[in-house]
C-alpha cells in the first residue's frame, strides 16, 4: 500500500463524489428516525380520547403519554452491545418488529395498562432506532459528507412528527372526532394507533436490504463483504487502505463491553462523559416542553382551541424547514460554530419568553398574555425552533454518531442515546409542576440551560468535521485534535 500511488495522491482513502447509492442507504437506515418521530407524537392527538374511554385521571394519563420514553431509554441502552454483537441492520430490524407489534397493540388496547405495556414495547423500538440509525450513516458516509447525511436522521424525526399530526387530524376530521367511531366500528383514535403499522413495514423492508456497517462486518473478519460494502456504496476509491486503516483502529478490541467506557475522570473516559452531556443537554433547553405542552401558549398570545392544528402545523414546517438549513450548512460551517449559534439564540429566545409570561396574567389553562408581550412570546417560541432545529436538534445526533472511537461507539453511543431518553422524561414529567410555580420559572430554568449549553460547546467539544472515523481516538475533549504520529 504506497503512499505515492499516483491515482491516489498520499494514499488516504478519498472519495471523488457523494455516491447515490450511499445516500439511499441512509435515507433507508433514517426510516427509523421517522418512525421515532411519529411514534412519540401520535399519542397526542389520542390522548383525551383514550382518557375519556378508559376513565382516567390526571396522573394515570400523563403516565400514558410519557410510558413510551421510559421504553426508550431502555431500548437505548440496549441497542449499543445487541448491535456489536450481531449487526446494525439486525436491530434494524428488531426496531421495525416492535413498532409494528406496538402499533397493533396500542390500537387494539382492552385497558389502560396493557396500552402501557404496547407503549413501552413502542418505546424499545424508539431507543433503538435512536441509536442505530445515526451510528450506521457515520459509519458508511464519507467523513466529506457525513454531517449531511447524518442529519438525515433529525429530519426524519421532524417530519415522523408532521405526518403524526396530520393523520390524527386527517382521521380525526373524517371520523368527526376522536372518539367518533371510523372505520370497521373502529373509533378514530385507535386508527391512530394503528396506521403506524403502515411505515414501520416499509422500514422492516427496507432494513432488510441493508449492507451491513463495513465496519461492522470488518470486526467480525468479513473482509471480502466489507470491501464489496466500501466500493458499491462509498464510493472509496482505496478500498483495501480504507479496509486496513479500520483493522488498524479495532485491533485491540477483542468485545466491545460497556467496561470500555471506564476511565480515570469520576469513572468513565472524558469523551463519554462529553457523549453524556451533549444528549442530555439538548433535552434540557426543553424543546419537547414547545412541542408537547404549546396549548397553553397559543391560547395566552389569543388563539383559540380550533386553531391549535394550524398552529401546531406550522410549527413542524418551520421545523422541518430549519432542520433542511442545518442539512446543509453542519459540513461547511462545522459542529461547534453552528452548536454556538444555537445555544446563544436559545438562550436569548427563552430568555424573552420567560420574561414576557413575568407580565401574564391568570393562571394554569386561563393564563393570558396583554400585548405587546404576547407577541414577544410568540416570536420567542418560534425564534427558539428555528435556532433549535437547525443547531441543537439534528447536530446532537450527527455528533453521537460520529465522536466515539471505533471501539467504543456503540456502546458509548448507547449509553448517551439512554441519557438522552431520560432528561426527555425528566422535562416532559416536570413541566406539569413547574409550570404551576410559574410559565416565567420554568422557561427561566431552560434559558439558564441553554447558557450552561455554551459554555460547555466552548469549553469541552470537540470539533469533528471532516475528521474520519478510524482517526476519533486523536480527538481532544477541550475542542481540538490532538496531534498524532505523523501528523
């Protein structure tokens, strides 16, 4: 393998173009993305239906709601070591499995308690999506285009939401409620439910045409298969360098253990430790907090129930719309500028939010806002999305996916997916509470998380871009990269 080849300048593993064929694959493997998104909001136009017909309370259905994130914190965790020991594209298929089982269950639910169960199976399939499919794109994305392409995975999310909330409003409409009975004498909200059997098919059969991670299939000795993945979809023109510089990152691994992830900094590697607080602070800015619970704001600023779709609606397309911005600037501006911008413009927004609601008046549901401060709100409430969906939301991912030595990346992975699945819970499950002590409380605490967000980007991130995967172990928690041999 000569570093003078001439075809091949200093000998590196480059990539000529963005491959098709590699951006299909991931937009297959971010199918899961989709089914995550939808997963975790279609309960939302289910729940005072599924309130109603069960004859809950408070407590017992905020449980119902929430039930599914505790399932994917578990499915996280797991996800990481099932997906070294037999493949991505296995688990892959696992997670379609339970989402489809789940989307029948649901909607076929005889009470509250085996809807939980149905739930929290969901929820495992959630997990696992959340963690394999951005770990599999960092793994068969040339490291040119692998901020692209792993922003696929937010993207998807963001539009799983969109397609959660049309079609609960779509069957909602038809049927003339919620509880109105559709189909087959079927009410509305358990077909709600149950159309989410529709994608998590075609996300089974799309895994299951799949190529394996080549780094995957490398660690495991399938050499010929790994070379065939690297020519046929990464467009690698040096195949065997490529092929040798990944043996060469997983020679010392003989398992990857979650005793990997030990170290000498409060008992874990300082890189895991940064994994752990870049998923959990992306929950703690409280985006869900705008997504699950914005009745509330709407209603304050002057609208009315019946436009709670339209403006929910609107929402998720300026979401989806951001998220395409971020798509295509995280490759050319870089993680930590755009992880920057986005902290600072939370910061601010939230800040204006938790100000303007200083001036609200009432409290709980009848909480309203006098001008100007309702339109200080507003503005706060989306400037927050957009500044969110284009930073935070899709480059969190990109970044798990990518930051971790190859040795330790699912299960490093793994262990910040599950972080992240529980500072979900813990904002969604709090709000409720803080939000009787005060709307100006609340969004102060977010603001002050979203600070702490940039100081930690400053001082402890690192900066990946353009960085290949066999080359993460030189990467330097304080936001550089170290000096290696040769270098």
């Amino acid at each position: 393998m000569s570093s003078s080849d001439p075809q091949h300048g200093d000998g590196a593993a480059s990539v000529q173009r963005l491959n098709p064929k590699v951006v299909a694959i991931s937009v297959a493997a971010a199918v899961g993305g989709f089914l995550f998104g939808f997963d975790t909001s279609v309960i939302n136009g289910a729940v005072d239906a599924l309130s109603e017909e069960f004859t809950l309370g408070s407590g017992l259905t905020g449980f119902a709601v929430s039930s599914a994130l505790v399932g994917s914190a578990v499915g996280a965790w797991f996800a990481g070591s099932l997906s070294s020991r037999y493949g991505r594209v296995k688990v892959m298929v696992i997670a379609a499995t339970l989402f489809f089982v789940s989307a029948l269950g649901s909607g076929l639910a005889t009470g509250v308690w085996d809807l939980i169960a149905w739930r929290v199976l969901g929820g495992l399939g959630v997990g696992a999506a959340s963690i394999i499919a951005p770990a599999y794109i960092a793994e068969v994305a040339p490291a040119k285009y692998r901020g692209r392409l792993g922003s696929l995975q937010q993207l998807s999310i963001v539009l799983g939401i969109f397609a959660a909330l049309l079609s609960n409003a779509v069957l909602a409409n038809v049927a003339g409620g919620a509880s109105s009975t559709l189909w087959l004498g079927v009410p509305a909200w358990r077909w709600m439910f149950l159309i989410e059997a529709i994608p998590a098919v075609f996300y089974g059969v799309f895994a299951l045409k799949l190529p394996e991670s080549p780094r995957f299939l490398v660690a495991n000795g399938k050499l010929d298969e790994a070379s065939r993945v690297l020519y046929r979809f990464t467009g690698e023109l040096d195949v065997n360098l490529k092929i040798e510089q990944i043996r060469s990152s997983l020679e010392r691994e003989q398992r990857e253990t979650l005793r990997d992830l030990l170290g000498n900094r409060f008992g874990l590697r300082p890189i895991v430790w940064v994994g752990i607080l870049l998923a959990a602070l992306q929950q703690l800015l409280g985006i869900n907090v705008i997504f699950y619970y914005s009745t509330t704001l709407w209603q304050s600023v002057g609208f009315d129930e019946s436009q709670a779709f339209l403006t929910s609606t609107i929402t998720s397309v300026i979401n989806i719309l951001a998220t395409i911005v971020a798509i295509v600037l995280v490759d050319r501006v870089g993680r930590r500028p755009m992880l920057l911008i986005g902290s600072g413009g939370t910061t601010i927004s939230l800040a204006a939010m938790a100000f303007a609601f200083s001036f609200a008046e009432g409290s709980g549901e009848a909480v309203s806002l006098p001008d100007p401060w309702s339109t200080v709100a507003l503005i706060g409430a989306n400037a927050f999305v957009v500044f969110f969906a284009t930073t935070w939301g899709p480059i969190m991912w990109v970044m798990l996916g990518e930051m971790f030595p190859n040795r330790i990346r699912a299960s490093a992975l793994a262990v910040a997916g599950a972080t992240q699945w529980l500072a979900n819970f813990l904002v969604s499950t709090t709000f409720p509470a803080m939000s009787q002590i005060g709307l100006t409380f609340s969004y102060s605490i977010y603001a002050v998380f979203a600070a702490i967000s940039f100081v930690f980007v400053v001082r402890l991130l690192p900066e990946t871009k353009g960085i290949e995967l066999e080359d993460m172990d030189d990467l330097d928690v304080r936001g550089s990269r170290r000096a290696g041999p040769g270098s």
